[in-house]
C-alpha cells in the first residue's frame, strides 16, 4: 500500500479582513480537506495582514522556495485560489512554478486548480483588487477633505482615541503634539535665520530630541523634497492645509514594489484645517523664500533634488567609526555622511580624505595586496581539498540514486515478466503505477544533481591578477575604455573601511575584496562554484 501524499496548507488574510482568526478558520477548513483525500499535513505557511496583490510575502516565498529545492510535500492546499494571490500575473507564475515542480494546488471552494481557474478566478481576482482600490481610494478622499488623516501621522500631531455612540473607533482624528509642533516651530525658524538643515539635525541629535518615529534626525528630514511636500520644512499641514491627490502610486510589475508618481498640480486637492495649524504665515513664507533661492550651481535644479557625480568608488565607502556611508563633502573630499548630517552625537568622525589619495592607495591595494602570493597558494590548498569532499559527497549521492533507479527498473520489469507468464494485470497494476512514478521521481532527482564543476585554481594566478589590473588600472586613462575599466574595478571591491588613525593623522582604509569578482578575473572563469564564492 503507498504512503498517504504529504501536504502543506497556506492561508492568508489581508487588511481588508482585519481579523487574525481567519488564518485559524482557514486552515481549519483546509486540515479537514487534507482528512478527507487521506493527505499527511506536514508544514503551515501563513501571511498575516498581507495584501494579496502582491508576491512580497514572506509565507509564500518560503513555499514557492521549498517546493524548488526541498520537494518535502506533494500538494498544496488552501482555502480558496485568491489566498494564494489575487494578481493575474502573480497567480500564474505561482501556478506555473508548482506545476513545474508537479505539485498540484487543491482548494476547499474551487477543488483542483487548473488552467481554466488561472484564468477566471485570476481575472475575477484583478477586477476585485481594482474595485477595492477605487472605494479605499473614494474612502481616503473623503477623509482627507473632512480634514482628517488620510494615511500615516505627521510628526507634530498626535492620534486621538474616540468613539462613536456604537462603541466603534473613530479613526483619523488627530490633534496638536504641543512638544513635537514646538520642535517644528525651532526647525523652521533655525532654516529661516540661515542654518542649513545638516546642522540643525546635528543640534537636535546632540540635545537628544527624538526625530520622526523616535529616530535620529537627518538632514533630508528637514528638507525633504518640495514638490512632492515631504520634509518638515514643506508640510503645508504645518500652517493648517492638508493636500489630497498630490501622488499616485502603481506597482512596478517588475519588482512588485509600489512607486510614486507626481499628479499634475491641477488635480490637487485641498482641504483647509484651521485648528491644525502649527506656523503663522510669516515663518511660513520665510522659508519658502530661503527655498526658492537655493538651487545647484550653474543649473535651475532644487538643492533637495541635485545629483552628484558617481567617482570610482563612490558608494563603496565605509566610515569604520559608525558604519555610516562616505561622501563627498567638498571639490576634491569625501567624508562621513552621518557626522555631518546627523552630528557628533551620532558619529564623531570628521576626518576627510582627498579623492585623488584615496583613489590611488586603494589602486595600489588591488594590484599588490588583495591578491597575495603566499595567501593565495594557502587558498589553493583549501579550495582543492573543500572541492574533493564536495566531489566525493556527490558522487555518493550520485551512486544511491542510480543504485535505487536500477532496482526500481528491475522490480518493474519484474512484474512485466510476471504478468507476460500469466499473473492478471490488476493485481500488480497498483504496485506498477508507484514503481513507474519513483523511476520518474528519480530521474528527475538524477538531472537535478551535477557534480561540481572543474574549475581549479594555481598558485601562479596571482600574477595573472596582478597583470589584469594593471590593465584595468591603464585602461583609466583612455576615454574609450575608461567607463568599462571602473565598472571592473568596482566590481572587485565590496567595501572599503575608513576608520581615523590614532595618531590623529589621517584616516585608515581597510579593503575588502569581493572575492567572486577577484577569482574571475584572475581565472578568466566565467563562474564560480560555491566553493570558491561562499
């Protein structure tokens, strides 16, 4: 008699349900499924108040995952097809990676899914999600133009907790935070009189003020982004506007992350909350007009909204007091951008380093540091030997699986033989079908399972190296090859660590290497085993 198929359960609820039972009623229903087809449950995947419109969801990675690589179970069950995801896209491809995997999707209200689900159940689905975002969207409007909040609190505001005659919460009431709207009030008049926000950030972090969501505070805090109304000093809620409709926001199907879209100013609304006012117009203006002087050299760009330039290794940097990023800080430096914007409370690293030295000794590391000789015929000997139990461990593997396919054959055909000399075929026709459906499980298993590749390393690579980024390091200079020479380069740094000397000197840099990046191009490898990368 063959085993009983083992069995996984999702369940989800979204914030639409608002109800943390759901999951229990969910899986519930489906464990009384699995009881009925005779399924063992082994493993519960859930995601609580997670929106099913997209496949950012912690349950549902890890059973897509495990399906992949463990293949510990033979069917997922959940309660209805739109737990799983009410996308059309996202459906399919769950749809798709399981029936890849030959793992069916049974449901307590829709039975065995199939193609013809996928795609009504995925377009009934769609029209729901674009339903329920038209009424949450009518639903925010109207509160927001009945003056109250629309999303998530500003800082300067507090919730209020009250009830109507029915004992419901009455939600998106708020009210004046009197020690919050007079750190407001300080910022404002701080950037009105001329203070920049990277030192007003360092003054409040200094006095211990908790930011935003009890944070430190930042520089872009404070200034925020103009157009798009964020930042304390461009809230208009602050002098008792609150401004409706200004972004959208789409997923991007790519990555499945939303993204915000600026609304032509015609379709702004606005709605006047008097009571909610924090700063009279004098001080409002003020800063707008500090604002409307401040744009970057040369161009008509906002100083919130500038770009930098990207050098060498930019964004590479570490500061090894705070760990905070490097950037530049002057024409030709680069510094912590987290003592600077945040102050010494924060990170008391204000050391700088000029580009040109930091550029050339980290040139230097990379050609006659990274890649050692004596270190690198050491790894050698480490990679051999990890590479040879790797191969042995495979091969062992290797051997069980055809050991066990070749006696799964034989007992087949033994069978075959037994009903050709006369036994009848339906007493051995269930015990041919689970033969024949192991021959295929481990097949498959078989082409799953490669040995490592052969990619060796010598000692002598290290030469090779060296030469290479001699190259790239000459290719710097030559406008044609300069762009594709920096990516290289970039590319065989992870991070690199500035940290103050002790003698007060200067500033320390330790090199990271990515090593993946350094073995390729000392290999010429156009990959790298797990071995060599972990």
């Amino acid at each position: 008699m063959s085993s009983p198929l083992r069995a996984v359960i999702y369940a989800r609820y979204s914030t639409d349900l608002q109800r943390d039972a759901s999951i229990e009623d969910q899986v519930r229903a489906c464990r009384t499924l699995a009881t009925r087809q005779g399924y063992d449950v082994s493993e519960i995947y859930t995601d609580r108040a997670t929106s099913g419109a997209s496949l950012m969801r912690p349950g549902i990675q890890s059973l897509l995952h495990d399906a992949r690589q463990t293949r510990t179970f033979d069917v997922v069950l959940a309660h209805a097809l739109d737990r799983l995801s009410r996308s059309q896209s996202d459906i399919a491809s769950i749809y798709q990676q399981l029936t890849f995997a030959r793992i069916p999707i049974e449901t307590v209200t829709e039975g065995t899914i199939e193609e013809m689900h996928i795609g009504l159940k995925g377009t009934m689905n769609a029209l729901f999600l674009k339903d329920l975002a038209k009424k949450t969207r009518e639903g925010l409007r109207g509160r927001a133009l009945a003056g109250k909040s629309a999303g998530g609190l500003t800082y300067g505001y507090r919730t209020v907790r009250a009830f109507d005659a029915e004992g419901e919460r009455i939600r998106g009431d708020r009210e004046i935070h009197p020690e919050e709207a007079a750190v407001v009030v300080r910022v404002l008049e701080a950037y009105a009189a001329g203070r920049s926000p990277k030192k007003i950030a360092e003054q409040l972090n200094a006095e211990g003020v908790p930011g935003p969501r009890g944070g430190a505070w930042g520089a872009s805090t404070i200034h925020g982004n103009r157009l798009r109304g964020t930042g304390i000093l461009n809230n208009e809620l602050y002098v008792g506007k609150q401004v409706w409709n200004r972004l959208s926001y789409a997923k991007d199907p790519m990555t499945g992350k939303r993204v915000s879209r600026m609304n032509p100013e015609e379709d702004w609304e606005v709605a006047e909350i008097p009571e909610l006012r924090i700063v009279g117009d004098e001080l409002w203006q003020a800063v707008r007009s500090r604002q409307g002087a401040l744009v970057s050299a040369g161009t008509s760009v906002p100083i919130w909204d500038r770009r930098r330039p990207k050098f060498l290794f930019s964004g590479l940097m570490r500061c090894g007091c705070c760990g905070g990023g490097f950037a530049k800080v002057s024409q030709d430096a680069f510094g912590c951008s987290q003592a600077r914007n945040k102050g010494r409370a924060i990170c008391a690293n204000m050391r700088v380093i000029k580009r040109v030295d930091l550029e050339s000794r980290v040139l230097n590391a990379l050609e006659h540091h990274l890649m050692d000789p004596g270190l690198v015929e050491e790894f050698c000997r480490e990679y051999a030997a990890e590479r040879n139990r790797l191969q042995a461990a495979s091969l062992a593997g290797r051997s069980a699986l055809e050991r066990d396919l070749a006696r799964t054959r034989a007992d087949h055909g033994k069978l075959v033989d037994a009903i050709v000399a006369g036994v009848p075929a339906d007493q051995v026709k269930d015990r041919m079908i689970a033969l024949d459906a192991r021959r295929k499980d481990l097949e498959a298993e078989l082409a799953d399972t490669t040995a490592p590749s052969p990619l060796r390393y010598h000692p002598g690579m290290a030469v090779t190296y060296r030469d290479r980024v001699g190259a790239l390091i000459r290719g710097l200079g030559d406008a044609d090859g300069m762009e594709a020479a920096k990516d290289a380069l970039r590319s065989l740094v992870e991070r690199i660590v500035l940290t103050p000397e002790a003698d007060g000197a200067g500033l320390s840099i330790e090199l990271h290497g990515a090593l993946a990046a350094l073995l390729q191009l000392a290999t010429g490898a156009e990959a790298l085993s797990p071995a060599a990368t972990g």
